[in-house]
C-alpha cells in the first residue's frame, strides 16, 4: 500500500500514530493501552479483559442506550481483544465517522461508568466465554501447558482468568484497574486511511488534548528463572481425540534471536507472519515443512502447528498436534521430538532458509492487505516493542544466516527445558 | 465474450471458448493475487452411499497431478510461500489460492492442473482419509459442532443433500476408495462448470490470457445437474438434546428453513435478520440474552438462502443451567418479531449498516473474489456490487415484516448439545 507514516507525542503523553492509505474511502481508528493479563495480580487474573468488556458498556457522554449503532451507522465494525501484554480497541468505518471513532477512543479513555448491575451482567457473560473456550480440549491443553511452563512469571495465568478469580472480582477491583491503567501516557491512537494526517492530528488534539495523565501505570519485572528439567502435563478427559502440545521458552520481540527463530518456526511449521490479528486466520505454506513430514504425512497426527508470537517478555514457543485417531500421543511425541532433535543436530539447510524467507516475505505482503491489518500492526509494536522493530522487520528477516537459524535451534529446543502437554481422551480412543 | 462494468467493482468477465467463466480485477493494493476457482461439485453431489465424497475429493485434489507428485506441488507453494487451499460447500468446491503477483503465472497453472488433471495417488488419498476420520471424531466432541450437524438433519430430513454431514460420516468415509474419487472427478468437472475468479495485482488482459492459455484447451463434455427436493414444512416444533455431560457449556441451535437465494423476498429477511441477530452485538438476541441477562457470550442469527430453501439459524452458547431460559429468550424474540415486526427507526438503521458497510467489506483480494464468485453463482450480474444499495434501499417496512411473520416459534427445530439432559 502507498502510504506515509507519523508519529506524535501530545503533551499528555498521547502517542499518536497516523498512515495515509488512500484506496478506498474507509478509516480504521485503534486505540491501544500498555496493559495485559502479565500486568495483573494474584486474585485479580482476569481483570484487563473484563474492563475491556466494560469499556464497551456506554460513558458519561455515551448513554448505554446509544452504544448499539454508534458505529454502524457509519457502516462500520467495531471490535476489541486483551492478551498478554496488550488492550486494544478498534472501529473501522466509512472517513465520514473519523470524528466519531475518535470521539468513543476519547470517550473510552476517560468516561467509562462501570454500573454495577453491569458488571454483575458482565461476570456471566466472561464465566461463558471461559467455559465455551474450555468445550475445546486443545484451548484446555494449551492453558495448562502454559501454566505449568512458568513459575514466576505472570504469562502463566490465562488472559481470561482463573473461574475462581471471576467469581469473586469486585467492581471496585475493575473500576480502579481502568483508572490506574487508561491514561494517556500508557496510550497509543492509531489511525490510518483515506485521512489528511494534519486533519486528524487536529481532530485527535480536541478529542484527547483535555484528558489528563496519570501516575505511570506498575510495570511487571519479574523473570522467568531458568527451567530445570522437562515439565509434564497429562490431562485426562472424556473425549474422542488426543492433543500434544510441546512449549519451549523463546525469545521476545527485542531479542536478537527472534527472528532467526521466526526463520525456524517457518522450517518446521511455514511461516504465520507477525500479525496476531489476521495472519493466525490463513493456514501457513507448510505442506514441505519439517514437523509437517515427520507427523502429518506419516499418518501420526492429522494437524500440526506452531505460533512463535511477538511479545514484550519471553514467552512460549508452543507446538501443537493433533493425533489421528488411533495413534498413541507417546508416538507424535517420539517423532516430533525426533524431529526437532535432527534440526538441533545437524541445523538447517542453505534451501530452507531461502524457502523461510520467502515466505516470509510474502506473509508480510499477505497480512496488510486492509486499512484495519495496517492499524493493528502499527498499534501492536509500537504498544509491545517500538515501530522501529515492524519497519525493520523485512530487513531483519531478510539479513538473518544459516548460522543464526542453528545457534538459535539449539539454545531453544531443549527438551531438559521445554514442559509437555498430553491431552488424553478417557474413552480409549487415540490413547 | 467479454463484459465490462467500469464503476464499482469495475470487473471483467469473460467467457472462453469451452464455456469456463474467467472473472477478473485489478486490485493494486498490495502484490499480491488471491485466485478463486470454484467448479459445482460440492457435496450435493455426493450419492447416499459415499457422503463425504466431495469433502475427501477437496482434501486429495491438490495433492499430485499427471505432471507433479504431491511433494513437487508441495515445494512450489512453499518455496514462494504461498496459500491454497480446496474447500466443497454445499453447491461448489473451491480452490483458493494466495500469492505475490510475480508468482501469479506459475500458480495459477498449478491451479489448473489441480483442477484438470488430479492423479488422487492411493497413498494420499489414504492420509487424507485418515485426516477426515479425525476430523469427524473431533466434531463427535464439539457440541458447537453436534448442534449445529443435527439441526442441519432435523431441517433436511431423509437424506436431503443439505441435512446431510459434508464431512460424511466414520462408515462412508472407510468405505470410500480412490476410484469413487476419480469418478466423482470425472463426472462432476467440466469447463462449463467452472469460474475462475483473479483478483488482485495483475491487470485484467494478462489475467485473462493467462487463464485462457491454463484452461483454454480443457475439452469435456458439460455435465448434468441434479434437482434438489424442496426441505419439507415444518409443521410442527422438534426439540432435541445431544448429551455430553463431559463439557462444561451448551450450545443451542435454533431455526428455520426460509427462502430460496432468488426470491425477491431475499432482501427483506437479510434486513430481518440484521435486526434480529447480527446488528451491534447480535442486534435482539444480542440485547436480550448477552447484554440484558449476562447467560451468554454469543447469541446471533444468521441467514443463508441457496439453491433450495436455506436456513434462518439462531446461535447461542450458555451453561446447563441456563439453556431453558436462553430458548426461551430466543422464543420471546422471534415471537415479538413475529408479530409486532420491526420498527421504521431500526429498518432505517440496518440499511444504513449494511449499505454503509459495502466498501468495507469489498477492501481486500480475497473478499472481492468471493463476492464476485457468489454473484456469478447465483447469476447476481457483474454489476451487482453497484445494485446492491438500491436493492437494500427498496426493502419496505412491510417487507421486513411479512418476512418476519414467516418465522413461528412453534415450527422451530431447536437442538441442544452439551451437558444438559431432559
């Protein structure tokens, strides 16, 4: 896309981020705030996605009664997600409801009621989405997995929460998590589209300009201690199919080492990109890819995958397969890990790292086909690493060696550090 | 033949000689092609025998042709890191593949060959076999999945190609060879059966000569369609429960069979059903079981008319306790829609959301091709992009609620699955 990028800082501490793209007559206004389940406290896991749900509840100047429709009227999506180290809001629309999105960011920012019948409301409906995602037994897996693979580190709790924690949050736990956390300088407004920059930098200063900053929100330091020997998790549930899930601590986006292990997980898995928001949505190249041959096409597992995702901290490299139906998990396991040993032996091929990042490559070009992908990306690294990091992103990718790709193998993919997760069905099926 | 339309979408179609449609547009946005081939050959026409015939097809097609193995395939769509993939809906399979545009030649060949000359080697058809045995397991232990399989059943009884799994089931799927598959190629693929949809950036000319060099020489026979029976009236309402006291929350699945794709009446239920389940946050359902009552975290509607009469679904994921009074809030929306209609405020406010929503939802590659995929499907015209504000403008209060008054809540089929009992 042709496109020119801005960036300023109003004095509230705002970030303000502002792409022309003018292919079509549509803006995608995101609003992100540096704060994610890895922010919360013990008793308190859950609570960054329910004030996200909250903020979607009406404000002092949006009567709750005119929340539906606000943004359709402008022939627009709205939508907002939580994860670990990040909160963000998005609402693409028509360039005729610019004002009007920036106005609910605004609005979202300082206003929030948090009525407490709505919070009450609001419990039930979080306990819900909990326990839909738990009806999935590789969603199950994965929680546990990810559990058991830290200590310390706040990365181990689920962003939607522990049930125990959503039964017994109060609204003032929720109420003081937004006013401590939505402030302007822990904020970035990202906006991109058929706009004028100097127009929207303009609408952006009376929208936002009047809130006030606040104390500099807590910031996580804990670290991770160094894993001694392989964790294991067997969950044992009725169920009619078996899950493996392999997770080894790797690298975050500042690291030096996480491209060459983006290269990696493109050699066993295909390459995703490095867009959570729609590059997850499209299944990766990975037809010749290694973990692909030694499960998939020997008849062990009937899927394979693999999520090497940009984040502030280190967190997992999470494997994932699924048995067919038959095949004993102990057997997945022996091959992939026979696998992964190979590549730690013997390293990568000059043809695979050519083949990665083409791939590579051409997932960038993939995964900003929209108004509404550009925005996220923006958002997303400036919210969890810098912007530098997303510009230089296909030069990094470009300059990492053969070299690289295999020191990383073998500092990451250790089985005497990675935990192992089995989901077992109880009826004998695939067990 | 070719046909223009320079505003909207500003399409080209073209038809070659051996009667395959070529549709493209050029959409320079970004480098990148999205290809859509779709050949009417979806699971309809699977026999009572072999259901799933159509799903397995899709799954080996792209695995091995008269010229490249399936690990030859396998390294040309990585080594450029491209997407494809072969999907059968009810009516139509569909081969779609991503790409940068310096690519766009060398794939869509692929693309053809897939199409044209799949070899359905015996190894890969056993993989993929096993693949779809796995699959159908997996949703034996989805109740999302159960419901919405036995509501599909409930409303296209005997063996009606749209009551039945796409999938197939664990029998016919083992019972399933490669010669079945071979077959169903050889009946099912033909030029005239196929539209070969380019979207992207690549100008129109070299899109079209490059798919009249892959297809242009593709001589078969046009093949028979089949009719399909109109599902029978609901006369009366069917409850079922699918018990999987293993899970921890319910999904509910609520509907009805409505109208056929081109009824003229189409416009006023896709408003209907705006209003019903999908504006703002599952528009009614939404406020009423989400946002008034805090059971669920989805409640929505959705509508799909086709070649037969298609279904109005309402969709809801509660826990046990709460499943009655989630049905009964589903019931108490569809009844006052029923009789009391929508209001000129709300009309007025979907029409704006769905008409304003037209550029949006029309922004990327791979939306376009499917939109114009559906139009030549249902013979919506090139310019339909164009026609489909006035055609949403034009709907009346009094269409929306004489669609509305269609929907009985004593003919509903509603299924639950999950761990809940009677």
């Amino acid at each position: 896309m042709d496109s020119c990028m801005t960036s300023v800082v109003l004095d509230n501490g705002l970030t303000v981020l502002v792409e022309e793209v003018h292919t079509a007559p549509l803006a995608s206004v995101w609003c992100w705030y540096k704060v994610g389940s890895k922010d919360e406290v013990t008793g308190l896991t859950g609570v960054s996605h329910w004030v996200e749900h909250m903020n979607f509840k009406g404000t002092t100047n949006i009567p709750r009664d005119q929340v539906k429709g606000i943004i359709e009227k402008f022939g627009g999506s709205w939508n907002g997600y939580t994860w670990i180290d990040q909160t963000t809001y998005m609402e693409t629309a028509s360039t005729a409801g610019l004002d009007r999105m920036l106005f609910i960011e605004a609005e979202r920012m300082a206003n929030c009621i948090y009525d407490p019948d709505d919070c009450e409301s609001e419990r039930t409906v979080i306990i819900s989405e909990l326990q839909g995602s738990e009806n999935d037994p590789d969603t199950l897996l994965e929680q546990e997995v990810i559990a058991a693979a830290y200590k310390v580190h706040p990365y181990r709790h689920p962003t939607i929460g522990w049930l125990t924690d959503l039964q017994t949050m109060t609204r003032d736990d929720l109420y003081q998590y937004y006013r401590r956390n939505y402030v302007p300088n822990n904020a970035t407004v990202v906006v991109v589209g058929d706009v004028d920059t100097d127009d929207v930098l303009r609408r952006v200063e009376t929208q936002f300009g009047a809130i006030a900053a606040g104390p500099a929100p807590r910031r996580i330091t804990v670290v991770e201690p160094e894993q001694f020997g392989e964790r294991r998790i067997d969950v044992a549930r009725e169920g009619t199919t078996a899950y493996l899930k392999l997770a080894y601590h790797a690298p975050a986006i500042g690291d030096r080492d996480f491209f060459p292990m983006l290269v990696l997980d493109a050699i066993l898995t295909g390459a995703k990109g490095i867009n959570l928001w729609s590059s997850f949505r499209t299944a990766p190249p990975q037809r010749s890819a290694r973990l692909y041959r030694a499960l998939v096409e020997r008849r062990l597992a009937s899927a394979v995958g693999a999520g090497l995702l940009p984040t502030e901290h280190p967190f997992l490299y999470l494997i994932s397969a699924t048995a067919m139906d038959g095949i004993r998990l102990q057997d997945v396991e022996s091959a992939a890990t026979a696998a992964l040993g190979d590549v730690v032996r013997d390293g990568i091929t000059e043809r695979e790292l050519v083949k990665a990042k083409n791939q590579l490559r051409a997932r960038l070009v993939f995964e900003n086909d929209s108004v509404t992908n550009l925005g996220h990306q923006l958002g997303y690294f400036q919210t969890v690493a810098s912007l530098d990091v997303y510009r230089d992103a296909p030069n990094r990718i470009a300059a990492v060696t053969q070299e690289q790709v295999d020191a990383v193998a073998k500092k990451y993919l250790r089985t005497d550090r990675r935990t192992v997760g089995w989901y077992t069905p109880t009826d004998g099926a695939g067990a | 033949m070719t046909t223009t339309i320079h505003k909207g979408l500003a399409a080209t179609r073209h038809v070659l000689d051996n009667d395959t449609v070529i549709i493209s547009k050029d959409a320079p946005t970004v480098p990148a092609v999205t290809i859509h081939v779709g050949v009417r050959a979806g699971s309809i026409y699977d026999a009572n025998d072999l259901i799933g015939v159509s799903h397995l097809t899709s799954r080996v097609l792209d695995r091995g042709t008269a010229r490249r193995t399936s690990d030859e395939i396998a390294e040309a769509l990585d080594d450029r890191g491209v997407s494809l993939s072969v999907s059968a809906n009810r009516h139509v399979m569909n081969v779609s593949c991503t790409c940068l545009s310096e690519d766009f030649e060398a794939m869509l060949e692929v693309v053809g060959e897939v199409i044209m000359q799949p070899a359905f080697p015996e190894r890969e058809v056993g993989t993929r076999k096993g693949e779809v045995l796995s699959a159908i397991r997996q949703d034996e232990d989805n109740p999302a999945a159960m419901a919405m399989l036995t509501l599909f059943a409930t409303l296209y009884p005997d063996n009606h190609p749209y009551g039945r799994p796409s999938k197939g089931t664990v029998d016919s799927i083992s019972r399933i060879e490669r010669r079945d598959l071979v077959a169903f190629h050889e009946a099912r693929f033909a030029p005239s059966a196929t539209t070969a949809v380019i979207v992207g950036d690549v100008a129109c000319e070299r899109a079209v000569a490059a798919a009249e060099r892959v297809f242009g020489s593709w001589r078969k026979p046009s093949v028979g369609d089949i009719t399909l029976a109109h599902p029978p009236s609901q006369r009366s309402r069917t409850e079922l429960v699918i018990p999987m006291m293993n899970k921890v929350q319910a999904d509910i699945g609520y509907g009805f069979t409505t109208i056929v794709r081109s009824d003229p009446r189409y416009y006023a239920y896709t408003l209907m059903n705006n209003a019903l389940g999908q504006y703002g946050i599952g528009g009614r359902l939404g406020d009423s079981i989400r946002e008034r009552q805090g059971l669920a975290y989805y409640a929505m509607s959705s509508f799909d008319a086709n070649v037969v009469e298609g279904p109005l679904i309402a969709r809801v994921g509660v826990s046990p306790a709460n499943v009655d009074r989630a049905i009964a809030s589903i019931d108490e929306e569809i009844r006052r829609m029923a009789t009391e209609g929508m209001t000129a405020e709300e009309l007025a406010d979907c029409k704006q959301y769905l008409i304003g929503s037209i550029p949006r939802l029309l922004e990327t590659n791979g939306a376009i091709a499917t939109f114009l995929q559906t139009a030549e499907f249902f013979g919506l015209g090139l310019d339909h992009d164009l026609r489909l504000p006035s055609l949403l403008d034009a709907v009346t209060l009094d269409d929306v609620n004489a669609a509305a008054r269609g929907l009985d809540v004593n003919r509903a089929a509603v299924v639950v699955a999950g761990p809940y009992q009677r």
